[in-house]
C-alpha cells in the first residue's frame, strides 16, 4: 500500500485497516484520519504519538488500560485482539513454564495494584526473560516516569504494527 | 449496582461494564476511572463529558468516525455493538421501507462527504422521522456548529447508555 492509498482512503476505510494501531483505541487513527494528507509511513506515526502526547494524563493512562496483561486471562482464553496475540506468541508468552506463569501473575498484580494500569511493553523487542526482568525493574518506577516509559511503548508498539500493515504490501513505496 | 460497587471496580471491571458507553471508545471510560471516587450516576457522565471536551479537535472528529452509520452497513451485516443494535431497532432504523432505505443512504453519503464523520443522534429519543428531519437539516450546517452539535448527542447516548447499565439493577442507589 502505497502513501497515495493510504490518503485516498475513506475514513471507514482508514479506521478499518488501522483502528488497532494503539491497541482497542480506534478513537486515535479516526483522529489522526483528520491530518492528512500524509507524507509517509513515519508522518502518520508522528501524527499519532503527538496525538498521544496532546491528551490529558487520565488519556494516556485510559490508553494504557486498554491493553491486555502480559500471559493473563486474555491470552488463556483466546480473547487477545489478533496482534496482542501475535505479538505475545512471539516472544514467548504461549510457552512459560508453570514457574514463569506464576511470577509474571504475581508481578502483573503487583504492578496493576501500584499504578491502575496494566504493564504494557513492546513485546515484539523482548523475550520472555527481558520482559519478567525489565516488569521487576519497572515496577519500583515513580508513578509520573513509569507512566511515560508505557507511553513510549505503546508508541513502539504503534510503530511496529503500522509498518506491518502497510509493508506487508509487496509492491510498497512508503 | 450502587455508587459504592460502582466506585470499587477495578479499571477492568469498569471497562468491562462502561466501555461502551462512547461507542467504540473504551479509552474515555478507562480515562475517567482515574477520576473514583464518583459521587453518583451524574458525576460519571460529567467526567465523560469533561473528558471529551478536553481533545482536540481530531479527537472529537475521531469519537465520531468510531459511530456506524444510521441503517447502514453494519445494521444490514448485523455487525453492529449491542447498544447501537438496541438503539437503531428502537428508533424504527430496522424497519425502514426502500424510500426510506435509499433517502437515508443518500442523505448520510452527503454528510459525510460534507463534514468527514458520520452523522449521529440520539436514536432513542426519535423516531425515523424525526431522525431523517433532522439529517437533512444538519447537513446544511456550518461545520464547527455541526461538529459540537453530533459531540453533544454522542453525550446524550453516552447517558441514556449510562442510566440503562447502572439502573437495570433493581437493587440500584444512585
């Protein structure tokens, strides 16, 4: 899919191919749908990271709590949007052992419990021994830092399944 | 469920139950739980309200763009959320006859074409008549009367959506 594509689209069509960039928040590509035309791939994540950064904390923190746990109840009952799902599998979410499984619940709780909302890491960039690691590390962040770190990982998130998207498309141009 | 049960949901108990309150938008009700403790039903809808009033203007154009169209596609697919499934069959939207079908095409494909957001009303307080009075009447307005007029029926649905979640329980405090 090439930009011009990409800004010929309607916004039904927009929402409908890049509604789950930020994941469960449609709202954000409708928004951003209002900034074209685009100049590429990076112009639309640029877009959409200053549309992240211009909302409300309570925003940033609601985008935050749309996001699954990490190996939590989503995944167990095949609930996970089709890219939560992809992204967990491939960094090892769907084979931790009956010891990781307890250690990640019990962080993830731990987390939830101190910052209302769910640890969110670029699963894509890490495996399963960086994501219990960099969990416990982050876990003792001041509220206001580890509220910004999650931001930057939903953008590198973002980021990874907006190239996806439109470069999984062979005949590209972005 | 009383301002209490409501006040000790955790943000995905919240979500679970409000996040569709703002069709397609969980991230307005996963901000606002930032908000607890309310003080009651109203307070809840002031937060949403607030909260929307906070974005930018894409923002507002993105809640929009996340509503289907008045008997349209996903009415005919039958891929409608079940709130809006209520609320067209209410408002007469499922039994249309084809005059009817073809103005309402036409007059949404103007509109949107017009502002670039779908147009929405409060469907359960009219009826098809009203609603295709109305249509064709908003179409001619200027954009950024057109644009705080469909915010302030998406607040209208948010709280009729609101009322009918929290006091479908009998047992109901607020």
């Amino acid at each position: 899919m090439d930009i011009n594509t990409v800004n010929s689209l309607s916004y039904e069509d927009f929402v409908q191919v890049f509604g789950n960039v930020v994941e469960k928040c449609p709202l954000i590509s409708a928004a951003v749908w209002s900034r074209r035309p685009f100049t590429g791939l990076s112009d639309i994540e640029a877009n959409i990271a200053e549309f992240i950064d211009s909302l409300p904390r309570s925003g940033q923190e609601g985008i935050l709590r749309c996001h699954p746990d990490l190996a939590g109840k989503d995944l167990q009952s095949g609930t996970l949007t089709r890219e939560s799902n992809e992204e967990q599998s491939q960094a090892g979410m769907t084979a931790l052992d009956s010891v990781e499984i307890s250690r990640m619940r019990h962080l993830n709780s731990e987390y939830k419990k101190r910052f209302g909302f769910p640890f969110v890491i670029c699963a894509r960039m890490n495996d399963k021994e960086a994501i219990l690691r960099q969990l416990s590390e982050r876990l003792t962040n001041e509220r206001e830092t580890e509220l910004e770190r999650a931001i930057d990982e939903v953008k590198k998130i973002c980021r990874l399944r907006l190239y996806n998207l439109v470069l999984s498309d062979t005949q590209n141009k972005l």
